[in-house]
C-alpha cells in the first residue's frame, strides 16, 4: 500500500501515475543567524517543520519525482540563482491558477516563464536580433525579457496576465534546468512565497510562507544572486528595464552598447512582475536610509563604518555579498522577538545597488 505523508497534499492525479512524495530523507536546515534566546527557539521551530516531509535534497531521483508533479498538475518549488520559484506547467490553466491561489497573488499581475535552453525561446515569443543576442549573452542568467507573443493561445492568458506579451527567462541553476528539461515544458514560476512578503532564498524559507500551500519543495542551497532578474522590456525600440535585478543596468548598456532606460511601471496594470507599489514586504515597520538605530528597533548595516551593528549585509561594502544577504537578513530581522521594528543603512544606487534599494523601497511602504 503506499504510504504518503499526511500533510501532503497528494492528490488521485499523482497516485494515479505512481508518484509517490513521501520521503523520509530530509535536507538539512540551513545555518541560521541567532539573536536571542527567543530567536533560537524559532530556529529549532522551523527545522521541526522540515519534519513535515516537503523539503527534498535535489539529486536526480527527486527532480525527476519533481517533473512528474509538474507534469500532472502540481505545483514544485524550486531553486534558481536569483530565489526559489514556484513554479508549474505553463501551458496548464488550471495549475497556473494554483500559484496564484498559493501566493494570494492577484492575477493581473503576469508571470515569468522559465526556459531551459535559450532555442525554445521562438517556440513561445515574437524575437529580433536584440533579443537573440541577449540570450545568447546572458543565459542562462538573472535577465527576464518581455517579448510580443509568438501566438494568442489561450492557455498563456494567464500567465500573460491577458496580455499580449510574454515574460521569459532561462534559468543559470542546474536543478532548474534540469526540472524545466525533464518537465518537458516551459515553467511558469514567480517567488515561492506568499504575495508582498520577503522572497525566499533556502527551502525552509519557501516552507514557513507557503506551508501546505505547494506540493514539494527541492533543496538546492542558499540562492547565490539573491535578488530576482532583471526585467527588460524589448517591444519597443528603447530598452527599458521594467524591474531591477541580478543583472546591472552598466552590464546591458556595456553589452548593447546603447543607453538602457527605467520604468518602475503602472502598478495598477503591470506589464512584468515586480512593479507592484507594496512588495517584498516584512512584517515588522521597515525604516531605510538610516544612519543608527532608533528605540526598539534592530539595525541591518552596509559597509565598514558600523562596526557595532548586529547585521551587516556586507561589512566589506560589496554590493554583491548585500543582495545574497539582503532577502535572508530583513527575514531573520523580521523573526526575532528583541525588537519591534527594522531599519536598513543607505545602499549606493549603482550596480546591483539599483536592485537591492528597488526591494527595499516597495519594502518599506506601509
């Protein structure tokens, strides 16, 4: 008889074609920053909840488990470069639908459709030289490119967000890779978490926001970039960065040798994810462009002059070592019971700077 886990949600459809979720095999909790005692208990809260039997060490075996739930309908949590998606078949309506419902995300707000080669890009988009190159530049990599529909079909609508453009991205994780391969279709994935809070970058991050909301989560590790990509829009002749990420606008201009423009979009009507006034939001009050902290609240600094402060994103000032840190810092900030309220130093608007001050801007919004 097969045995499967109770808090899973395995359905007649994944029994019917023999998938069973049920592992007994665990991945490891990630190292977690402590502040307190109160904020160890939490820590050892979560690693139980790993008892729940989600999470799942990303070796072959349990990617190819991984694409069957993706096949029948299910919705897989994944890890890229950027953070963990949540990710299902593309071109099924019904599982499209299911992310939506699991994040409380509003469907006007359209997808990103995940690739595992750069040649599938034709199957889905309208593409001009400018979008080739860029592919064959920067994928598989933390750029997303908004590309006229190759075609009206109706089961994009969704993912589309009923628009006539699609967002698409190729992946440089190779269990992303491999799940979107093996998957045998595109994957529609946004951040695996619930609507407006922090982006996960560990599985038990994914787990603590979407709990029984997603069917299985692979383990792949801290995400390495830690801000989502960079969002182009190319159906016009000005290339227009619709959100900043983990590629630099001086990377695009350098590579197109032509001046990249920035939209931060109607948030009312968005045309690409991520341009929403409220998002990546913690719990707790969120103060940026502070120099200290005020009463009750704990202090996230960058760069070397705060030598005192609890959390540093980077204590070297490397822009790249604060947005690996940043999601998984304002998380841990947001969980502890010490303080009441969050402030962040000033982060330089340059490089992945643009990215990280974009976060915590729509953050910081009440």
């Amino acid at each position: 008889m097969l045995e499967v886990n109770s808090r899973l949600r395995c359905t007649r459809a994944y029994i019917k074609e023999g998938i069973c979720l049920y592992d007994c095999t665990l991945a490891r909790p990630q190292k977690r920053f402590s502040l307190d005692k109160a904020s160890h208990r939490a820590n050892l809260r979560h690693e139980r909840t790993n008892t729940m039997g989600k999470i799942f060490i990303a070796d072959d075996e349990r990617i190819g488990r991984a694409s069957a739930v993706i096949k029948v309908g299910g919705l897989v949590a994944f890890p890229t470069e950027t953070v963990y998606g949540l990710g299902a078949n593309v071109y099924n309506p019904h599982a499209v639908a299911g992310i939506f419902k699991a994040k409380g995300r509003p469907t006007f707000n359209p997808l990103i459709s995940h690739i595992w080669h750069k040649d599938q890009l034709p199957d889905l988009a309208k593409t001009d030289s400018r979008a080739s190159f860029l592919a064959e530049k920067f994928w598989p990599g933390p750029l997303t490119m908004v590309l006229p529909r190759k075609e009206q079909n109706p089961s994009l609508d969704l993912v589309c967000a009923g628009l006539p453009n699609i967002s698409i991205r190729c992946p440089n994780h190779p269990v992303a890779l491999k799940l979107i391969k093996l998957s045998n279709c595109p994957i529609a994935a946004p951040s695996a978490n619930r609507s407006q809070s922090i982006s996960p970058t560990t599985a038990l991050a994914v787990l603590e926001s979407l709990e029984d909301n997603v069917d299985m989560i692979l383990d792949g590790g801290p995400c390495a970039v830690g801000v989502e990509s960079t969002i182009v829009d190319l159906t016009t002749p000005k290339t227009t960065i619709l959100r900043a990420g983990g590629l630099t606008k001086e990377e695009l201009e350098e590579a197109l040798n032509e001046p990249i423009y920035l939209s931060d979009g109607n948030p009312n009507r968005p045309t690409s994810p991520g341009q929403m006034l409220k998002h990546y939001a913690p719990s707790k009050k969120f103060r940026i462009n502070a120099l200290s902290a005020e009463k009750d609240e704990l202090f996230i600094a960058f760069g070397p002059d705060f030598p005192d402060a609890k959390m540093n994103l980077s204590k070297t000032g490397d822009l790249r070592e604060a947005a690996a840190n940043l999601f998984a810092y304002m998380r841990q900030a947001d969980e502890t019971m010490e303080y009441e309220r969050i402030a962040m130093a000033p982060i330089p608007e340059t490089g992945l700077g643009l990215a990280i001050n974009d976060r915590i801007r729509r953050a910081a919004r009440n």
